[in-house]
C-alpha cells in the first residue's frame, strides 16, 4: 500500500494537556469528556482510552446508546458513561446491557426510566434557555414527583458559552442555579468547554469538556488556550509549472497572476476537505504558505507552490492544519468551525487497523502519536496504531 494518502494524525500528548489546562481553570469541578461523534472524529475509543489511563478521567459523554455500548467495550467497566439524547423504548435494553446512564430531557423519560430501571442513577437536563434539548423549567415540580428516580447529576447547557462576554451566560447560570438547589444530593454541571474557560464559576461540580480537548479554540475570539491535537496533511503527487494566464481545475476559477508552480496533492471533498476552501484555504509546504489554486476536487487540491522559492518533490507534504496552521484559522477560510472540519474529516478517517478499505474512508489515514512518535498501544485501546 502506497504512503501516498492523506493522514490525520492525533497527538494524544496535546490532547492530555489540553485535559489538564481546562481542569486547572476549573479547580473544584470533576473534568468530564464529551466523546461523542467518535471523539469528534478523532477516535473515541483512543480518546477515551489515552484520558483514562494517563488522566484517571473516569467520566465520559456521548450523544447515542450505540456511541456508549462501543465506548464501554473500548475503557471497561470502571468509568460512567452518560447518554446526552436519553433514553426511548428502543434504547433501554442498551442502557441495561452496557451500563450507560442517561440524561434525561423530558418527563416522558424520566417516567420511562424510573418505571423501567427504578433507583438506577440519571441526569436530569434542564432547559435553560437555549431550547435544543432538556425539561422546561415549569416541569419542575412534576419531575421531582417521579418516584423511583435517583438523580445522581442536574445539568443545563450554555447557547452562548463561545462569547463570554455573552449576557445569557450568566442569565442561565442564574436560572441553573435556582433549580440545582432544588436536588441538594446530586451534582451539579453547567459548562462544555467555553463555558469552563469563562471562569471558575461556571465550574460547579462537573464540566462536559468536548472541542477544547481537541485543540479547537473554544471561544469565538482571542488566542486560544487549546494546543494542537489534530494535524491534516497530504501529500504532493504531481508538480506542474504554469504561464500567466493559464488556469487551474474545474471550471477554470484560478487563473495565474504569473509563471507559477503548482503542486497537486492528495485530498478533497471526498475526504471530508470542504469544497468551499476553492480558492480560499491554504496549505503549509516546506514551511511556507501556499494557497489553493482554483477548486477543491473530489480526490485532490491544486496548491500554489510558486511562493516557496523552491520546487516541490513528490512526496511533500502539505498540512492544511495542525501544530503550524491553526485549525480554527483553516475551518474560517472554509466558511466553517474547526467543530465541523473536525467532525467531517475525522469522520472520514480510518485508523490504519481497521485495513486498506477501498471504499469511502478507506484513503485517508488516522494516525495516533504521543509527543510526535508513534502512541504506544496501551494509549490508543481498540483503535489500533
Ligand atoms: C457537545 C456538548 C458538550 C461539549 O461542548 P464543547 O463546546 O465541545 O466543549 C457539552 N454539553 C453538551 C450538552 C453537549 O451537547
């Protein structure tokens, strides 16, 4: 198999620190990974397995029962693993199977679980303003009337928490606060990873700490506090020179200013790369910044080469983001969120385990490092090296 493939590397080192630096401005507040969409692409059970073993993270969210029920066989029994969409009739027998515990969002859950697994413990999500997912405030009191409910944790979400300085931020920890009085016994989590970086107050008993662990900066503005986890290169697989006037890829929309070098590298929108990055996004080629050239294929990207002085070999390598280039910078000239262009691409990865797949995934590579080296076996659990 040819080394020619687009490679999404994990620094599992970056990530642990990451867990760190938001547990620190968090100080009394247990620090919860949120793992699901496959650890934002990044490969939920590395993720999980790297946090529990080099962090003791003991505490992991994900959005489905199925999420959960890969991710327990993945860290083992000694770990909750909480279900952020709840529990339904379709789901229960997942929950039992693999200890998974639900936040429950509705009243319509709450009966279903205290009817169904009664004194089993739960978390009970409050909507406090953003109107996405949780119960109504004026479900309140019929919600503590469920009898056979054991509400180990009281939750609420943040709409605002990537601005901090956002007045809804403390208006819902207001309300937040209101009702977490009202469950003296359980514990208490407000804050994802913006939320926890707002400040120590937003900490409460438990933060939900999703983008920030993987190097995406969680606030909207401002150097982020994240170090690069993720890292997205490919490789150069043909060089052409260029007269002015000449164009490049589909539909002609690059046209040279001047002689031009280009290089032709291995990734696209079949790989989770947005075609919205034609003509905008940019690459680092033997340290300098190169910018697409014309439109972002289904397999490959046309870099403008001309401004690194030298030509490019086969076999470069071009990062679209990493330690060089920030990933919230690249996911902006894609007119997205490092979120999203984690989500997408990572998605499309495939640990190189799991095989030479021909299909779709099966191109672009994921490969998990600790501190730049190969991350030990012991660190990426099922996802293999
Ligand atoms: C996804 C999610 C989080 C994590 O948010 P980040 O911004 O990625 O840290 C926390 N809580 C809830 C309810 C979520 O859906």
């Amino acid at each position: 198999m040819s080394a020619l493939n687009p490679v999404l590397e994990v620094d599992l080192a970056a990530l642990c620190a990451n867990y760190r630096a938001m547990a620190a401005a968090v100080p009394r507040a247990t620090p919860a990974a949120v793992v699901k969409c496959d650890a934002y692409g990044l490969g939920a059970a590395a993720v999980a397995t790297a946090l529990k073993e080099k962090e003791n993270c003991r505490s992991f969210f994900v959005a489905y029962p199925e999420e959960g029920a890969e991710l327990r066989s993945a860290i083992g029994g000694d770990a909750d693993i909480y279900v952020f969409n709840g529990p339904f009739d379709e789901t229960l027998a997942a929950h039992r199977a693999f200890a998974l515990t639900p936040v429950l969002n509705s009243l319509e859950q709450a009966a279903l679980w205290a009817r169904e697994m009664p004194g089993k413990s739960a978390a009970v999500h409050f909507d406090t303003g953003m109107h996405r997912l949780g119960l109504s405030l004026a479900d309140l009191d019929r919600v503590r009337a469920v009898s056979g409910l054991n509400i180990a944790v009281v939750m609420s979400h943040l709409a605002c928490a990537s601005d901090p300085k956002n007045p809804m931020n403390a208006r819902q920890k207001e309300d937040f606060v209101a009702v977490a009085k009202l469950f003296p016994n359980a514990r208490k989590s407000l804050s994802s990873s913006g939320a926890a970086l707002i400040g120590p107050a937003f900490g409460f008993d438990l933060v939900r700490l999703g983008v920030g662990l993987y190097g995406v900066n969680p606030h909207d503005s401002g150097p982020s506090p994240a170090r690069p986890v993720a890292r997205l290169t490919a490789p150069v697989i043909q060089v052409h020179a260029m007269n002015a006037g000449e164009t490049v890829g589909y539909g002609a929309t690059f046209s040279a200013a001047r002689r031009s070098v280009l290089a032709t590298v291995a990734l696209g929108y079949g790989d989770g790369f947005p075609r919205s990055g034609s003509n905008r996004a940019s690459a680092l080629l033997g340290g300098i910044l190169c910018p697409v050239a014309g439109r972002v294929s289904m397999d490959l990207i046309v870099l403008d080469a001309t401004a690194a002085g030298r030509t490019p070999k086969i076999g470069d390598v071009a990062e679209f983001f990493g330690p060089g280039l920030s990933i919230d910078g690249a996911a902006a000239t894609c007119g997205t969120i490092g979120y999203e262009l984690l989500t997408t691409i990572g998605g499309l990865a495939r640990p190189r385990a799991a095989g030479n797949r021909a299909g779709l995934g099966g191109r672009l590579r994921r490969r998990y490092l600790w501190n730049g080296a190969p991350a030990d076996a012991s660190l990426v659990g099922a996802e293999g090296t």
